[in-house]
C-alpha cells in the first residue's frame, strides 16, 4: 500500500518518497515547514489514502509525555474513596487511556499524529525516546506493559520554534516541506477551486508571488493564505483585470487583509507601493 | 561502496550516526525505492539528514561523492547571478544536439575551472564561454548535452542534478533573527523556582499527605512556579550603534517579556561612573554607576549590548571619554561590573569575523575573559548556555 496524494492533498516526489518509507520501515517521519504548507494536513490525508484510523495528539506548551500514554486519575479515586464507592478498589478504573494507547491497541495498524512538538517542553521528546522507538511502554499503577499490536505510522510537525534533541531525531526520518512552486502552486489551487476561471488564477498566483518576494516581510503568505484569498476573491466575485491594473488607484491588492497577516507588513507593502508610484 | 558514503558525509561534518545508515540499508533492502540516483538522494536525505540548514552541506558532500570529483572552487563567490540570468535562449534541433561534441567529466571540470579563470565579464549566447542561452557545456539554459548548470534553474534536464540546486543555501546558518526567534534563544536561561505565597495545589503533596492520613484529605498547597532568573542589561547607545538600532530594538522587546526581574541601563561607548535609564533626558537623569552596582545582588546574569567600536583611549585612560570626563578608565569600571556580577556576557551586533581588526573590539573581549558573542540566534545561544551553566 503506498501513498501518492490523494485529490485533496498534492505532493512532491520526494515528499511521498520520504512518507513512504517511513510507513514501509515503521519509523516516525518528522514534517517540517514554512507554517501553512499542510503539514498537519498531511498526516490526515495519509491516514485517508491508506485507509488506516487516526489518532491526532496536539501539543500545547503545558502538555506532557505521560499524557501520551495515559493518566492516573487520583482526585476522583479520592473521592470516591470518601464517599465509599466500591469501584475503587480497582486501581484499573481510574487509569485514563492517552492517545498513543489507544492508537497502540486498536486492531488494525493505524496512523498517529503528534503536531507541533516544538510547543511543548524541551525535555518532552525525550520522554518519548523509548515509546517511539520499542512501541511500548508500562503503567507502573497496574503493573501492565502496554504494547503496541502494529507499529502505527508517526507523523510529527514542528515549527522549528525549540531545537529537538538528537536523540530522539536519530529515530526519526525527517522531511522539510519547500515552499511550493508556482507550477506545484497550480495544481493544488487546481485541487480545492476545481471551476477557477485561468485568467484569475493567473493573474492572482502573480500578485501572490511577487507579495512574498517582498523583502523584509515578517510573515510571508503562504499557502492556506492564498486558498483563503482565492475563497475571498471567488465570494466578493472580483474580476480578474482587478487584480493586475497598472492604474495607480488600484495598485493594493483587494482583500490583502488575507495574505497579508501584520500590521507592519501592509504598513511597508503600502509603502513600497507609494515608493513605487512616485518613481513612475 | 555505501560504507565510503557515510565516511564521505562524516568527513563534510554531518551529523550522521551508525543508527541512521543502518536504517537507510534496511530501507534499500526492503525496496523503498526503484534504482535511481534522484529516489536514492531523497531517501538518503530524509533518513540521513535532521535539519534543514544541514541540507545545502548534504547537497554539496552528496554531488561531490556521486561525481567523485573535487568540490569546485569556491563556486559561489566566482560567478555573479547576473551572468546566469535568463537572457536569450536559443533552441538547438535534435541533430544539432548531437553535433555538439561530448566531453567526458573530468576534461568537462578541467576546461570548467580554466574558464572560470579567464573569464571576467558577463556572457550570454556564443559557444565557448560560461553564461546562459548559449551552446558552451558551462552556465545554464543551455542545450550542450552534458553541460554543467551554474545556478539559474533547469530547462532542457541533461544537466541537472537535484543537489545542484543548492536550494537550501538560504536556510544555512540562518542570521535572520527575530523577535520570536530571540524569545527563544533567551529560554534557555529560564529557572523556575518557587518561591511567594503557596497558593497551588500540590496534588502529589496532598496525595501522600491523604495517605498517610489514613484517607483523610489533607490539603497541601505551595507557591506557584515562576521564572526566576534575574538579568541586568547594559545597553550601549547612540554613535556607532545607530545601525544596529533594529535588532537591538528587537532583543530588547524579547528580553522585556521573558524575564521578570529585568533591569536595563544605557551607556555609551564603555561604561563609566554615569548610567542613565532614559535616553532623552540622559544629561539630567543620571545615575551613579555605585548606586547600580550596590543595589543588584550577584544572583543577577549582566549582558551587555554593545559594538566595542571606540577609541582605546575610552577604555584604558582616564579623561579618555569622548563625552566627559572621567576619573578612572573604562577598564576599571568594566571590571568593576564584572566583579560585581561574575555571570557576564557582551552581546555584539557585529560579525564575528570583524572583531579582530578592532583594537577595542579585542580589548573588551580579553576584558570580558572572551566571553563575547555575536548578536545573531546562533551567538545569542551560545551566550545563554555559558549563562546559564
């Protein structure tokens, strides 16, 4: 079974090249990327394409290894145990399964995703090392040593914002989603606006480009921002000429409050189109 | 032959470990891919390779490796962009193609090299010399059959190999630094501690407090968990400094909101017995650098900002300021801080490379007992893990 896209998701050679051997070799792939080039995206399309269920873990800057795994629930034994419930003699009840459990018992190999690790503490891919690696892992409460019956598919995106530790990169195969070129660019507008009128797509993909060769930019737009642009542009129904006039009136974009995310970029996009004029 | 390739790549400084070439055999054994160079050079990568600014470096030791050739000399400082850009393009017929004569590899980087020497100004078209559109086998759009590419992008595909591109230059040793980014880098000087009024609740403290209770709730609560280093910054302003006014404007909005017991003072130049916390009203809001010293306790990281560009006589003779006049050299004081608060720093907002041509520049670095680093993502690392240590 290998994945090569699927008709909502387009990818590079190498980009499938690297999924799938990381599917086929059973060890966790790491995506990394400009953000908005689909990494999350990816681990669902692959899940899809492959017919496999998904367990998404996302991480936020609190979360922890364990949580993973699966959690001990003491305060409601506590309470429990003052109200004289007779479950909780049972330590078992108040185990809590955590993603990469239950993606470890289901009955069919399945996929995993573990986005933006880079959130969490710097020491938590550590704590994963031995989880990731062996596929198993013991719940020290009930003596049990959960493993898992398939190897799942890992996917884990990072945003590059902490460096992750070299151990735990040694078992993983990395990937660095490029930004797409315009040809690339094409054929996923092509993917998600089926009836695009050429003209527009055209003349929109230009302004696009030449926005992110804008130097000094603190946010580039990047790709979910063009979709939504083009969403803008199909809803407010703009002509195409719109887009592109030389006429100085016009020169600003409609609807960059799409592509364009902070104040300071458009305050320095206006500006170099007001520079631009003056040289005319 | 594989063995040879891994060495090749420890040779060029990639981080590449046993564990990983391992994994790469099983992959090739297991028939990832189909026998061809490009899939080989993806798979490689993607299990080889775990950061993007390792990618221009595996670029380039891969080319070299499956060329078996010397890396060329000093290909991206020789030839401008320019040359190579895009200017006529001329369209060969197959049979013309064929005419072209073949050079073999080696003869092809020899005549390169030569070239390359001779050559001095920008070439477009013709046959003989390194530029874009023509029939010589150097530069790029060309039609030669077995040409070398020379920046520029792929048309006519005989000439190109993926790695060529060297797509991910930009990503090497980025020095791009940002806000965020600088957020970051000072994360590491990060030490929680607890200190303040409990008001947490200590759930392990109150689960074995219960238990030893018998079952009966005890409550346990402690202070919450805070960053608790504290940093003294010294800011040099105004003169030389004017240029780096961004990135120190930068660093100091990232230090404001990571650190919670952050003091910050301004100077010029060197430090004397003058600090001030206003720029603007610097003359008349002046604080006595004692006071400062005296207030701080040792627990306090200091990090300077600053270029060291200045006279020497700034920093080793008294009256040797370019402001006022002062009793005691820039030495003295410089110590005298440092003394004070052994944990310190001098960030420097220029290149590292430049530093030696300075005569103060090295001054204050021996004066900082070499604890200077530039102010890029990759100094600034540096700097908080000695200060942190």
């Amino acid at each position: 079974m290998r994945f090569s896209g699927s008709d909502k998701y387009v990818t590079t050679g190498d980009l499938t090249l690297a999924v799938n051997a990381a599917v086929t070799l059973q060890r966790p792939l790491l995506i990394k990327g400009e953000p908005g080039t689909g990494k999350t995206m990816l681990a669902e399309e692959v899940a899809a394409a492959l017919g496999r269920p998904l367990f998404q873990w996302h991480i936020k800057s609190t979360t922890k290894a364990q949580q993973g795994l699966y959690e001990y629930d003491a305060v409601s034994r506590l309470r429990d145990s003052q109200l004289g419930e007779a479950k909780v003699a049972d330590i078992g009840s108040y185990i809590l399964k955590g993603v990469l459990w239950q993606a470890f018992e289901c009955a069919t190999p399945s996929v995993v995703l573990i986005d933006e690790i880079d959130k969490a503490d710097i020491e938590f891919p550590n704590d994963l090392l031995r989880e990731l690696d062996r596929m198993e892992f013991f719940v020290y409460e009930t003596r049990q040593n959960v493993r898992a019956r398939h190897r799942p598919a890992v996917f884990i995106t990072s945003n590059n914002e902490k460096e992750l530790p070299d151990a735990f990169l040694r078992r993983c195969f990395f990937h660095y989603i490029k930004f797409p070129d315009r040809e690339t660019m094409k054929r996923i507008v092509d993917v998600h606006f089926p009836g695009l009128k050429p003209a527009l797509l055209r003349e929109a993909l230009e302004v696009f480009f030449e926005l992110r060769e804008i130097p000094g930019l603190k946010k580039k737009p990047s790709t979910s921002e063009l979709l939504d642009w083009l969403k803008l542009l199909l809803a407010e129904d703009i002509p195409p000429e719109a887009l592109h006039s030389k006429d100085n009136k016009s020169a600003i974009p409609p609807l960059h409050g799409a592509l364009l995310k902070n104040e300071q970029d458009v305050h320095l996009f206006e500006r170099l189109i007001f520079m631009a004029r003056q040289n005319r | 032959m594989l063995i040879d390739f891994f060495l090749h790549l420890k040779e060029n400084r990639l981080p590449v470990s046993i564990k990983e070439f391992l994994a790469l055999l099983e992959a090739l054994q297991q028939h990832v891919i189909e026998h061809s160079l490009d899939d080989f050079y993806v798979l490689s990568r993607a299990i080889l390779v775990k950061d993007e600014t390792h990618f221009d470096k595996f670029d380039r030791a891969f080319g070299e490796y499956f060329k078996g050739v010397e890396a060329l000399p000093g290909m991206e400082a020789l030839i401008p962009e320019e040359w190579l850009r895009q200017a006529v393009k001329k369209h060969l017929s197959d049979a013309e193609c064929a005419k072209l004569e073949k050079l073999g590899w080696e003869k092809l980087m020899e005549t390169f090299k030569k070239r390359l020497a001779e050559q001095k100004e920008r070439h477009s078209g013709g046959s003989k010399w390194i530029g874009t559109g023509g029939t010589s086998p150097f530069g790029h759009g060309g039609t030669h059959p077995e040409g070398i590419r020379v920046g520029g992008k792929s048309e006519n595909r005989s000439a190109v190999k993926v790695w060529e591109k060297r797509e991910y230059r930009n990503l090497d040793d980025s020095v791009e630094i940002g806000t965020r980014n600088i957020k970051i880098a000072l994360r590491r000087l990060r030490r929680f501690a607890r200190q303040g009024a409990p008001e947490e609740l200590d759930l392990e403290g109150t689960i074995a407090g219960t238990a030893r209770n018998a079952g009966w709730l005890d409550l346990r609560l402690r202070p919450e968990r805070h960053n608790a280093v504290k940093v003294l910054l010294f800011l040099d302003i105004g003169g030389s400094m004017d240029d780096h006014i961004r990135v120190c404007e930068e660093l100091f909005s990232a230090c404001h909101s990571e650190f919670k017991h952050l003091e910050y003072y301004y100077f010029h130049n060197c430090v004397y017995e003058y600090l001030w916390k206003d720029n603007r009203r610097r003359h008349s809001e002046r604080i006595d650098t004692h006071d400062v010293l005296h207030r701080y306790g040792n627990d306090y990281k200091l990090i300077f900002v600053g270029d060291a560009a200045m006279s020497p006589y700034e920093i080793l003779q008294p009256w040797g300021s370019v402001e006022y006049n002062n009793a005691e050299p820039g030495a003295t004081w410089l110590r005298r801080l440092t003394d004070t608060w052994p944990h310190a720093i001098w960030l420097n907002p220029e290149s590292e490379h430049a530093w030696q041509y300075r005569q103060s520049t090295s001054l204050i670095h021996n004066l900082m007992g070499g604890r200077m680093f530039p102010l890029t993502l990759d100094g600034l690392e540096r700097g908080m893990r000695l200060l942190s240590k």
